[in-house]
C-alpha cells in the first residue's frame, strides 16, 4: 500500500511538471516506476493504422507487428507506404504487414479505404494517427481546412464507415492519438475551420482538443457494440514531423525528445490490453490516465460537444449517427 502511494505520488509529481513528463525522462521514469511488462502477445489481431509509414505510426506498427499482429498501413503515399511495409515485414517478426491507400483529408479516399477494408476480416484495432501541421492555411479537396479535415473530419467518417467490421472484431477498440498541444487550446464555434485567426500550432492544438472531446459521444455510441474508445498523446517525441513543423522546437529540445517507440508505446499497449482491464475512455500517456485540461480557458469545450457533433455529421457527410 504505501509502495503504491509512493508510486502514485511520484507519477502526479512528475505530471504536473510537464517538461519531464512529455519529455523522454516520462518513459524512462515510469518504466522503472511500475515496472512495464512487455507488449503484451497481438497475434492474430487485425490493426489497422493511418499515417503508418513514418513516425509515431510506422514505429507503433513496427511495435505491434513484432507482437504478432496483421497491421494494416495506411498511407497516402504508395511508394513510402510500400517501403514501411516491406521494412516491418523484413523483422524477425511472427506478425505481418500490409498496405492501404488513403488520404484523410478526403472524403472520397476514406469511403474508398472503408469500402476495401470492410472486404477483409473484421477489424480489432483501428488507430487514427494521420496528422498534418501546416505553417499556412489550406483546404481539402473537400473545401474543408486541412487540419480539421486530416484529425477530425476524415477520422469521424472512417469510424461511422468501419463500425459493422469493428462489431465483429475480437475485444475491438478505436485508438486516436492527440497531442498535448490540446491543452493550450478550447474550440471555437465561430471559427471552426480557422478562417480568422490561423497559425499552425493552434490549429492542431483545437483539432485535438476536438478528438477529445467527440470521443465521449463515440464512447456513448459504440460500447453498447462492444467497442472501446482511447484518446492518448506521445509526449515530445523526434519524429519527421515534428522537424518538418516546428524545426526550432525540434532543434532546441532534441536532447530531451522521445525516440519515436518510446512515443508508441502506449499506443501499443492500449492495443494488446485486454479492455477488461484498461476500461473505457480516458486521455492516456505512459500507459496512464492524465487530466484532459491544464488551464481554465479550456474546460467549456466539454460544453459544445452537441454542436461540435451536428458540424461533423454536415462536414463528414455521414447523416445523422446514432
């Protein structure tokens, strides 16, 4: 008992610091703190992963595939998409990959990737981790800001689409990784697409807060199927991206970036668990429940979930999801 305050005690110390918490001394701290088993066996398991073929995804997959489990990659790119396939299934690994094609920034892409993936078995793991952060404003194909298109939009209508597969799935559950960058940010109605105030940090940051805030009503929706719903973010972790869009960021704090395995590892952990034990819901970190705000600014998002909702059933096109 004590051991376990003492543990507990430790963990909220080292999250209320934020920099070693996001940093790689989390991982490193809490490994040893709650001494992490293994990723737990994933044979047989069909997990699918968007954005799969670099980063956080492509080191998640690589995770899960060394576990024993068939991912699907989907990337937007065949030629890189092919090379992370033919990588992971290079491992010496008793799991295996494969490739999809899908952009998720467009609607047509994404009811094109649902109607191929609904064609094979059903799906136990879908994890939405595609993602862009663009220094100026752009649009879908869909008229539709890319941002919001990439994180939200394009993910909603490929959870409404996969749900019949996922139904079948064995203890199935939806993945999507956030950011801590959500808890700098609450949601505007009145500017849902960034149209007044763009800059690219904050527009990913209120995408997320917007994952976050949906996944309850997913939540609310999917469990009586027996679906499971996670919200987690990596911490600061190296990966292209994150050199591609924040180059200073990236520059000044690369001694203290996670390796991107140590920035999947939850993600691979929320995917092998059995939900009997992790539960239901929950903003996750180092295989830990965290505090979905930081700041008061942000708490009336919660309050704007029923619009929020009504906007993305118009955007996705999906009709009314109940």
């Amino acid at each position: 008992m004590v051991v376990d305050t003492l543990r507990s005690v430790t963990d909220t110390a080292l999250e209320a610091l934020v920099l070693p918490s996001f940093s790689r001394i989390g991982p490193a701290v809490r490994r040893r703190l709650f001494d992490w088993a293994p990723i737990a066996d994933a044979s047989g398991r069909r997990i699918v992963i968007t954005g799969a073929n670099s980063g956080l995804g492509r080191a998640g997959a690589e995770l899960l595939v060394v576990a024993g489990a068939d991912v699907v990659v989907v990337a937007r790119n065949e030629a890189r998409g092919q090379a992370a396939v033919d990588e992971l299934n290079a491992l010496d690994a008793s799991g295996s990959a494969t490739l999809e094609i899908g952009d998720m920034s467009s609607l047509e892409s994404v009811a094109a990737l649902a109607e191929r993936l609904l064609a094979g078995p059903p799906i136990d793991v879908l994890v939405h981790n595609a993602g862009a952060l663009l220094e100026e404003r752009q649009e879908s194909v869909d008229g539709i800001e890319i941002t919001l298109a990439t994180h939200v939009v394009g993910p909603f209508a490929l959870t409404e689409a996969l749900r019949p597969s996922l139904a079948k799935g064995s203890d199935p559950r939806i993945i999507t990784m956030a950011s801590g960058g959500l808890y700098s940010q609450g949601i505007s109605l009145s500017d849902l697409q960034n149209e007044k105030d763009y800059t690219g940090t904050k527009a990913y940051a209120r995408a997320k807060r917007i994952q976050l805030v949906t996944s309850r009503r997913w939540q609310e929706i999917l469990e009586p199927q027996g679906i499971s719903i996670f919200t987690m973010h990596p911490g600061w972790a190296a990966t292209p991206g994150v050199a591609d869009a924040l180059p200073a960021f990236d520059t000044v704090m690369a001694p203290l970036l996670r390796t991107p395995e140590e920035g999947a590892d939850t993600l691979a952990w929320l995917a092998t668990e059995p939900t009997s034990e992790l539960g239901n819901g929950g903003f996750w970190l180092d295989r830990g429940r965290r505090p979905e705000h930081r700041l008061p600014k942000t708490k009336d998002a919660d309050g704007k979930l029923d619009e929020i909702w009504s906007r993305l059933e118009e955007l996705a096109k999906t009709g009314p999801i109940t």
